[in-house]
C-alpha cells in the first residue's frame, strides 16, 4: 500500500468520526429540546385544565342563576 493509499484511507477515518460526532451532537441536541417541549406542553395542558375547571365552576353557577330566574318568572306568571 502507498502512501497515498494509507493517508486516503486515515482522512477518510477521520471524515466519518467528525460525520458520527456531529450526529451524535445533533441528537443530544434534539433530545433537550423534544424534553423541553414536552415540559411547556405539560405545562399548557396543566394551565388548560385548570382554566376547564373554572370555567366548568363558572357554567354551574350561570345553571344556578339561571334556574332561579325561570323561578321566579314563573311565579310571576
């Protein structure tokens, strides 16, 4: 084997490490950000939930109202 041969076949090596260690990088890179848009969507679903239940609260209270009103517009009847 020349030299030319063996200094082809050691850049060729290095080429394909920096092409593994940039991917691998990029993967590591992509996992925190995956973790952290999976944390804000928790978070939204979280904050969402919570604003469901008030408004749920909010809806019971108008029935209540709302109930009472009827009443009292039928016994004006």
């Amino acid at each position: 084997m020349d030299i030319a041969t063996a200094t082809l076949l050691i850049l060729g090596a290095i080429v394909i490490a920096l092409i593994w260690f940039a991917a691998t990088r990029l993967r590591a890179a992509d996992s925190v950000h995956y973790r952290t848009v999976a944390t804000r969507g928790a978070d939204a679903q979280e904050e969402t939930n919570k604003q469901l239940g008030d408004i749920q609260a909010q809806l019971t209270d108008m029935n209540r109202r709302i109930a009472q009103v009827e009443r009292i517009l039928q016994d004006a009847e």
